[in-house]
C-alpha cells in the first residue's frame, strides 16, 4: 500500500470502518511510514477535537427559540442562514486543524529526542548507508555542508576519534549535519543542529548514549555505544 492509497482510507480506518483486510494493510503501511503515523495521529486528533464540540442538535433554550422562529421564514432565508452555518463550522474546523497542526510541531521531550537521534544512528551509520561525503578532511566536510544547511557548518575535531564524513538530516524539521567518527572500534554520530538543547547531559536509549554540549547556538549531539563519560569528555575537548 502507497502513502497516497493510505490516506485516502485513512479517515475510515481512524473511525474502524474499513473491512478487516484493508485495515491490516493499512496498520502494516503505518508500522513502517513515520510521516502517515504522523498524519494518522493529526486526523485521529482532530476528530476527537471535533467530537468533543458542543452538539447542535440540542441548543439551548434561547437558541432554540431562535430557531423555532425561524422556521416559518421564507426557504431563501433559511438556506443562507444554513449556507453561513455550514461556512462557520467548516472555519471551526479548519481552526481545529491548524491547532493540531501546531501541537504536532511542538519540540519533542528530551526522550523522545535521545530515542530519536539514537534511531537515525543506527540506520545511518556508513555501515548501514554510505556516507553522503566521504573524507577525512573537516574542510571538505564544512564545504559539504556549506549550501545545505541553515547556518554555518562545522567540522568539530574529536581528540583520539577520526572523522569518517557525514550526511544532511532533520532536527524538529530543520535541516542539521550528521558527521561520523570512529574511535576505540565503534562508529559514533554526532549531530549539529541550531536547535537550542533544553539541557546539556547525557541519556540511554536501546543500548547507546547521547550526550549533550552547546556550543555558542548549535547544539552537539553525540551518539554511540560507549560509555556517556567518553561521550562527555569528547565533546568537552572538541575543537570546531
């Protein structure tokens, strides 16, 4: 099943309309899609959002009343006014919508960022995927970066860890490096983002470490499996 064919039974699956095959294909397409996971979690939001909308279909007594009156009123007028309401609850939506729109970009957790960052090494390891630049030259590395990413690239020097190259990825959606260092036999990911750090420290997540470090406005993530006080310490004497 296609992104596109997902979503257009999306709204019936959200709801548990769909027959019981269509309904396993599309939890096998969203066990392997983040962005229609993500799609799914928007639309199951807004309908909960709307459901919990006051009904129409019981107003209250002056409301009521306003409607009784209008009832006996030409079917030209009764048809705007219903064209207006229509248009308003649609506008309600749409403003539904878009709040839901802005929860889903709301930063992740500290944890959900160390499970994320820990995720994206584990796949993008030059074991798992080539490298997008391949070098051992921080110059070559920065002029990799240079038209790519939303600020000055960097190239940090990691004392006793030898730089392997790096590729483009995306932090709370913005694009970020991911350079790759191999040091005491593992391959480690440090990520370089703009995005500020809500603290500086080290997590677990499956197995690796991440640790933490500012510096000036970009945020230096370090990944890899070995201990978080090698981690810290090769971040505290990295040299950009």
């Amino acid at each position: 099943m296609t992104c596109a064919q997902m979503r257009e039974q999306l709204s019936a699956w959200v709801d548990g309309e769909l027959p019981h095959d269509l309904t396993a294909a599309v939890d096998s397409h969203l066990a392997s899609c983040v962005s229609c996971r993500t799609h799914a979690r928007s639309m199951r939001a807004l309908k909960h959002v709307i459901a919990q909308l006051p009904s129409r279909e019981a107003p209250p007594g002056a409301v009521r009343a306003r409607v009784e009156g209008l009832r006996f009123r030409s079917g030209r007028t009764r048809v705007a006014r219903a064209v207006a309401w229509l248009a308003s609850a649609v506008a309600a939506a749409a403003l539904v919508w878009a709040a839901v729109q802005m929860r889903d970009r709301v930063p992740p957790s500290s944890h959900e960022l160390a499970e994320e960052l820990v995720a994206d090494h584990l796949r993008s390891v030059p074991e798992v995927m080539p490298a997008e630049v391949t070098s051992q030259n921080p110059d070559d590395v920065r002029r990799f970066f240079a038209e790519r990413v939303p600020f000055r690239p960097v190239a940090p020097v990691l004392p006793g860890a030898r730089l392997l190259g790096g590729r483009l990825c995306r932090i709370n959606g913005t694009r970020s490096q991911l350079l790759f260092y191999e040091t005491h036999g593992q391959t480690l990911s440090l990520f370089i983002s703009p995005a500020p750090l809500d603290t500086e420290g080290c997590e677990a997540a499956r197995g690796n470490h991440i640790c933490g470090r500012m510096v000036g406005r970009l945020a230096l993530m370090l990944v890899g499996n070995l201990p978080s006080e090698t981690l810290q310490q090769l971040l505290a004497d990295a040299a950009l």
